[in-house]
C-alpha cells in the first residue's frame, strides 16, 4: 500500500483568532465537510479530525447529519471484531 503524501495547509492565525477556532476544531470542521461533500469514508475523516469513529459520529449526531454506514462499513467492523478477539 502506497503512502500517501500530505498537503500542508496553512491558515494565518489571525484568521483562526478572528473565528474563534483553534487548529483542532478546524480540523473536525474540515472532516466534517470532506465528509459530506466528497463522500470521505467516516473512518478517514475521523483519523483526520484526530478521533475515534464513534467519537466522529457523535460529532455528526451534535449537527444533525446522517451516518452513511453500508454494508462495507459493516463487514469492515465485523472483520476488526474478529480479529480483537
């Protein structure tokens, strides 16, 4: 599997003052949106935003904002049950 490069985003600290938002929350913010519009797996967006997935989907919860959870996210976790076991 191919590591994938990182992007560095630089957002002035001005910017984050003027918001009120620190570089954490701007990340949740951030993986919020990849997740939504551009159908970022919850699983990717919650390692970006630093959590866990179920902490992520607590997150959407807090905003109203549907889990998209199918059958591949469903075998995914019966697959990591059985391996924790």
């Amino acid at each position: 599997m191919a590591v994938a490069a990182a992007t560095p985003l630089v957002i002035p600290t001005e910017i984050l003052e003027s918001i009120g938002k620190d570089d954490k929350a701007i990340r949740l913010e951030l993986a919020i949106f990849f997740y939504k519009e551009f159908d970022l797996s919850s699983g990717e967006a919650a390692k970006f935003a630093g959590l866990t997935r179920v902490a992520f989907w607590r997150e959407l919860g807090k905003r109203h904002i549907p889990v998209n959870y199918d059958e591949a996210d469903a075998r995914h976790d019966a697959e990591e049950i059985q391996r924790l076991r």
